[in-house]
C-alpha cells in the first residue's frame, strides 16, 4: 500500500509500443496494492522536432513562447499513455504541469520548482486513479507555463516525491542501473545494487550521468529513496540512498571519465597573497566554472596556477586571463585541451588512504602519466593525456573490481 | 482604434510560410493602430495526426483524454505564430485556452462556452501586445482541458468578440467570402459582399459550408460583425450581418445542394390523428434529426408520409421504423438514399411568391424532376435525385444570377 512515483524519459514513450510497455509497468505496480504516479518525458524526438519547427520561424524566440511550444510535448505523451491505461482496463488521469500544481519561478526554458499545490494530484490518488503527470513543466505565479530545463523531468519526479512524501520514487530509463563504469566500454563493469546520494553526484558530475544533479539533489535534501531501472529490461536497478549497507565493504563505487575538460596553466606567477582568489574571481564573474586546481612552486620563486575548465568554456576562460594579465602579474598561459579527467567516487574514499595509492600504482602500471591530481570526502581525481582516458578508466576499473583485485 | 478579432483556420497555419503569412495580417492590422486579438487553430493535419497516434494505442478512448491530446494542436500553433510576430518585431503574447478564460462546461469534445474571463486578454491588449489564444479548447470546472468539437476554433472566435465588444470579427479561411453557389463546380458563381446570419445560417446547415453553425448562431445572438476572407489572397470578402442594404434588390443570396441526405417514405399509414408525432417523438428519441417532410393522400384512403433525413442516420431510421410497424400502423417502409437537396437561401424570399415559381421553372427548363419541395421565411429547398444535383443548381443559379436572369 505505498505510494511509488515512476518516471519515464523519452527513450521510453517513443512509440505506441514503448506506451503500451510503460503502461504495463505502471499497472503492474497498481496491481501490487500500490498508488502510482508517473512522470512522463516528451516522446522520443518531439522535443527536437519542435525546436526544428520554431528554428523555421525565428532563431532567437523568447524563451516563454518556446516553453509555450515544448511544453505541448509531455501533454501529448500523458495523455497517450492514459489511453493505453484505460485500454488496459484500469482509471487513468493525466495532469498537465499547471494541473498537477507544479509552481515554479519565472525563469523560462530553466524554471525552479518553488512549491507543489498536491490537492489535486490527492484528490485523483484517493479516487483510486493513476495519475500521469507532465514531466519537465510548471507555471509560474502569471499563470505562464514554464519549463525546468534539461533532465527536469527527473527533477519533476522528485519533487512530486518529496512533496507527496512517496515512498519510493523510480527513474525508469533506457539503462539498468549505475554501474561501476561505463558498461558500454569498460571491460567487466558491474551494476551496483545500492549508491548512496553524494556518490551519484559525484559520478555526474564526472560525465557518467545517469540523472540529473539537479534531481539527486533535491532527493538527498528531501530524502526521497530513488531508485534507477531499465524500462525495457525487467531487471532490479540501483538504488539511490543516503547510506547503503555495503559502504563498510566496497570502498570505490564507480570509476568515471569526462573528456570535455580543458587544462589551463598561468606561468611564472608573482608570488603575492590572493592572486588565486583574484583568478577565479574575474573567472567566476564570467560564468566559468573551475574544477581541478593545482598550485605548485616555479623558477626564481614565482609559481606556477593549473586549473581545468568545462572544454565549451576553455578560450573564454583564456581570454579572460589575457585580459587580466597586468591585474593577476604571470608571464604566459597555456591552454591543454587535449586533457581528461579519470576519477573514483566511494563513500569511504576519505577514511581510507589505501584507496588512492591503489589509483595510482594501477596507472603506474599501466604507464599512465599523472597530470594532476584531486582528492575530495568520497573521490580521487587524476587528470591524464585525452590519449590515455579508456585505458585508465579500464586499469583502475581492472584493479578495484577484478575479482581478485577488489579492495 | 478598433478591437479587431482574427481567426485563422488550420490551412492558414499549416507550415513556416503561411505561418509567416498568418504574422503579416496580423502585424499589418496592428499598424493600423488596431488592437489585435488572434486565434488559431492546429496546424493542417496536426489534428488527424494526433487522432492516427490515439488510435494506435485505444480505439476508444476517454473524450477527457481526447480533448487532454488535441488541445496540444492549437498551442503549437500560438507559440509558433507568436515567434513569427516577435521575429518581424512586434510584441505578442500567447494564450492557451485556459489561460485566455475561456471556460466551458464538461461535455468533452463537444464543450459549449459558458462564460469567458477576459481580465488577463485586456491586460495584454493594455500592455499594446498583440494577443494569441489557441481555438477550440477551454477549461470546465475541474480545471480540465475541453474541446468545442467541429468548428470549434470559429465559436472562440466570436465568443471572445463578443465578451470583449469587438469591433470586427474576421474569419479568415482558405476561399474568398460566402459565394452564391460553390464556386468549384458553379459557373458563374459570384462573391456576396454581405449576407445576413440568417442566411448563412441557412446556408451552413444546406451544405455549402465556410463557418460553423455555432459560432454564426453566437454572432448573431451578440450581435457580433462578422466578416468571411481569405488568408491567402487579400480580396475582401464577405460581411454577415443583421441586416444587410442589398437586400430589397437581390432576393436570393445563394444556391446550395446538400447529397449527404437520405428519403424515408412510410407507404399506406392508417389515418389516424398523431401519428405523425408519433414517427418524429420515436425518431427524436435515437437522436436522428428530420430535415424535410411531405404527408400526401394514399391509395384506399391511407397516407403516405416521405420525410428525410441524414444520410449517415439513414439505415437506423430505417431499423426504427421497421421496429414500431405495429405501433405506427403502416404497410412498408422504403429508402432512397440517391437523393440530394438543393435550397435557395434569400432573406426576402417569403415575401416574394414569384422566387419560388421561378426556381420551379428553372428546374421544369431543365428537365429535373421533383421529389419534395420544403419553404421557410428564407428558404426553398426541394429533393431532386442525386444524379441531377449539379444541373439543378447551375439551372438555378443561372436563372437568378445570370447577367440577364437575375430577379
């Protein structure tokens, strides 16, 4: 008698087969006892299409017209599966994101969700129905439809959650579950059974994403148990906790890449009292992000400042250091966007220092140069040649979940 | 300074083009320092395509989730008329059903309007925006979608000049204004400059249709000034009116035929009095509507009664019939669905016997035969077979209409 929140992204509504897949899922878990609500994506290239069509028209609309225009795509895929419910036999009700009471800030194309108006969605639960709620939408305190932004229909997920207090909310996508790695090229990686919240950050963070930042975090905040399937498969996911059981044993859950990083490094800086404070500062007022940060002593006494960018943001980030080459006092930058960075996420990476010497030796042998290196509470970071990335994501994978190698 | 009301039907809309086409009328009547409210229907054939996807998935689906579909349609079309607008530099604004107040009962798929809320219309209006509200589709009490059924977009249309006091009210469609025949298969078929609601009323429901019933009703009842043009060629089109000035000189506004008929002659009835009541009450009870009716003096004392109805209804008439032969009393019942009508529609035609002698003779000329004949205030229709449709029509329109003939 729990109440299970489903989402389904748009992989999984692409056709009216893949429809009348997700509605068996849904009714399945109806069948069991449960109260289901779904969340459903836009179908499979809808989104796109309509972009394409607002492109034919004007390249640059606001973005409330736009949201205005996509936000048609997720009616069009609840309404759909509410018919295949019903053809099931079983009471449907599909809720647009201003009918669910998803109310949201102004900011078109990338709306935060401010509160969730649930008496709707509670009225329908009590009738005994399914309720099919838009993904990705809300409206804001206009009346105007807004749209969450990318993987916000995780996000809308979650929230409906958190504010209905479900019991579990499930992310029904075209992947069965976290893996250890990327099973699509690492030899032998594993799904994990359980992760807790912050590793899942983490592994997104890193370019092995699976959902949303946005939604593991407001699932952590809230402490929504999250739990992330294949709709297709049939097989038990992972499941999202803030502590899972095996965190004494495993130490490394999951090994990740992420090639779209570019190294910059300042040259012979003056050696004077908040020059980083200084760099990330004009950095930050541009939007750049810095990641990685090395800082090491140079010739005659100056030093030298490393730092990984986002690659998209690389020559803005080069330019901003041109412009400021008086005010910051280095002699040359050099930008490396031939770079990528490996990384190990595990709950217990922090109180374990054997962890990361193991990272090492195993790239060691593997004759993989250490560029730099980044240590957080539950991760270990290498930058390595772009070259390099497959075959340290595969060594390192090798040594902690090999069967003998595991520690 | 006028309000002008424009409703662009789904040809209009189809693609890029005319949708850029669709934002140059606007605009244009915009800088004629006029305040524009637009309404829009779905895209060409986004309607049929969104009805093919529901079928796919249920045959049969609930009209809440039917209306939840199709009301995507309409908001596709808003957004992307409203970019085209914002691309050519004006300010627009576009509203969904329900954003736009327009709020109607629970009859799914066939809701009737029953009030509009206009305060966020006028805010816009006030602001100097140019106002998009998608046709066809409002909200009902439980805050769900509905939709208006056939010529839905039409009924917004007026309704909203009418709950805003509009000036004008234009319907903007893919043929030139109201013809006094079918221009496609009439020679010598003519543009009328005005014609009353009565007309066109009539009009519509013979057969020869450019605006829905409903929304012609709802002019008429508010007094709405309608006018019928086309998108596509900047002609001036037709005015529907109260009263219209030409209407001393030109008794008959247009001919039309309607083959989607069928004829029911009940043979040898008992004279008994009622019974023709008796046969409507048991018709009107399955929901088939009777359009013409004759009672003529049978053989041996009994009558014969012919009436006609929809051809589409024609078989259940039939079956109804056959099911109370007892409770009727009459000997047999036949069909002729090969039948059409042709009607001449003019305001003054009650008052001026010699219209309908001289569309008897036009008829006699040309060697048509007569089933039925019916009169109104404004109309005379008689039943000819179907496969003399065409020549009854052209042999009628010639005779009013024709440089020499026109009485």
């Amino acid at each position: 008698m729990a109440l299970i929140v489903q989402k389904f992204g748009g992989s999984s509504v692409a056709d009216a087969d893949k429809i009348r897949n997700v509605a068996r899922i849904i009714t399945e878990t109806y069948r069991r006892g449960h109260s289901v609500l779904a969340v459903l994506s836009a179908q499979g290239d809808t989104t796109d299409d309509l972009i394409e069509k607002s492109r034919e028209i004007n390249r640059n609309p606001s973005r409330r017209e736009m949201d205005m225009l996509l936000s048609t795509g997720e009616q069009i895929s609840i309404a759909l599966c509410a018919m295949a419910i019903e053809r099931m036999g079983y009471q449907a009700i599909s809720l647009t994101g201003w009918q669910a009471g998803m109310l949201t800030d102004s900011s078109y194309s990338s709306a935060r969700i401010k509160r969730i108006r649930t008496e709707r969605i509670r009225k329908e639960l009590d009738k005994k129905k399914i309720v099919l709620v838009a993904g990705f939408q809300g409206i804001n305190k206009y009346d105007d439809i807004t749209t969450l932004g990318r993987g916000g229909s995780d996000t809308s997920a979650v929230a409906l959650a958190a504010a209905l207090q479900a019991d579990l909310c499930q992310i029904y996508t075209d992947v069965d579950g976290v893996y250890t790695a990327d099973p699509r090229t690492v030899q032998g990686a594993r799904k994990l059974e359980e992760i807790t919240f912050d590793e899942m950050l983490e592994l997104a963070s890193l370019g092995a994403q699976v959902l949303h930042n946005r939604s593991v975090e407001m699932a952590k905040r809230y402490n929504v148990n999250l739990e992330v399937l294949s709709s297709f498969t049939g097989n038990p996911g992972t499941k999202v906790k803030e502590v899972v059981k095996t965190m004494e044993k495993m130490h490394v859950s999951g090994v990740a890449k992420d090639k779209n990083i570019a190294r910059l490094a300042l040259v012979g800086l003056e050696d004077r009292p908040g020059i980083a404070f200084k760099i990330f500062s004009l950095l930050g007022k541009r939007n750049v992000n810095v990641d990685l940060i090395l800082q090491s002593i140079g010739r005659n006494g100056s030093k030298d400042i490393s730092f990984t960018v986002a690659l998209p943001d690389a020559q803005l980030a080069k330019e901003v250091m041109e412009e400021n080459r008086e005010a910051i006092g280095f002699q040359s930058v050099e930008l490396n966007e031939n770079v990528a960075k490996v990384s190990i996420v595990g709950a217990g990476l922090a109180h374990n220092a054997g962890v990361a010497s193991k990272m090492f030796e195993a790239l060691y042998n593997a004759g993989i140069n250490i560029n730099m290196i980044s240590t957080s509470e539950i991760k270990v970071s290498v930058l390595v040649d772009e070259r390099d990335a497959e075959r340290a994501v595969q060594a390192i994978h090798d040594r902690f979940f090999s069967e003998f190698g595991n520690g």
